[in-house]
C-alpha cells in the first residue's frame, strides 16, 4: 500500500485505506502523521483539502474510534464517472 501511495500521491483512496490498515494494526501515531503529510501536499501541490473521507478517517482518528472505509456502490461510481467525463 505505501508503495502505491509514492506512486500516485494524488489519490485520496489510497491513503484511505493506508490509515485504516495502520489504526487497525496499532499504528494510530503514524497514520496520523500521514494524515498531515498528506492535507499539507494537497494544500501546497494542488490548493485543495483533503475530502470527506480521508477527513472522516482523521476525525475516527483523533476520536479514537474504530476506522471503516465506505465502498462506494456500483450505481456510485457510474455518475461520478459521468460527471467528471461527460
């Protein structure tokens, strides 16, 4: 997964899913470490926050709650594609 990440730093999914395996394995210092790495290189490489998941991610974080990853569903994921590629 961290190897994926280096390779597409952009994609919010995967760090996502590298916070959850790593508060899942124990690791909640440095999954938030990430989080920050990863809000401040979207703010200074793409003038952009982080979205609502990798937002509701960082919030389970710092609450201390168990961190879930929402998968979207099929139905989903067609209008995203449609709106962004019309």
């Amino acid at each position: 997964m961290g190897k994926l990440t280096l390779r597409f730093p952009h994609r919010e999914s995967l760090w996502v899913r590298l916070l959850v395996v790593l508060r899942q394995n124990g690791r909640s210092a440095e999954a938030l470490a990430l989080y920050h790495h990863i809000r401040t290189r979207l703010a200074d490489e793409l003038g952009v926050d982080p979205g609502p998941e990798l937002y509701r991610i960082h919030a389970e974080l710092l609450a201390g709650t168990s961190v879930r990853v929402d998968r979207p569903r099929p139905g989903q994921l067609v209008r995203m594609r449609n709106s962004r590629w019309p």
